[in-house]
C-alpha cells in the first residue's frame, strides 16, 4: 500500500519543530544540563513521529520505509 503524504506539511511540521528544539535545547544550557550529540537532530525524530500520526498509517515500520 503506496501513500502519497504531502511534503509541504511536513516541512511545516519540521520547521516548528525545529523552532521548540533549539529554544529547549538554549534553555537546558542554561540551567547547566548537558545536551547530547544525536545522529539524528532531536527536531528531525519530532517531524517524522509527529507526520506518522497525522499521516494515518497503522504501521511505523511502513510508513518509515
């Protein structure tokens, strides 16, 4: 089963993301908390599940592939 998703909203979804990780990641600097590395940053985690949700798909595995 092939979905088309539409990317727009997923770079939307990416963007806002994008905006909340690097305002908490300022703000555990400041209260001194260590911030680990990631191969994936924590905004693009953020986008694909929170896109998986919205996409309807009852499978994660299929929907990342």
């Amino acid at each position: 089963m092939y979905l088309i998703l539409n990317t727009t909203k997923l770079i939307e979804i990416y963007i806002t993301c994008d905006d909340f990780a690097k305002k908490f990641q300022q703000y555990q600097l400041s209260q001194g908390q260590v911030v680990p590395q990631e191969k994936m940053s924590c905004s693009e985690i953020m986008a694909i599940v929170i896109y998986y949700h919205i996409s309807g798909m009852k499978c994660f595995k299929y929907y990342y592939q």
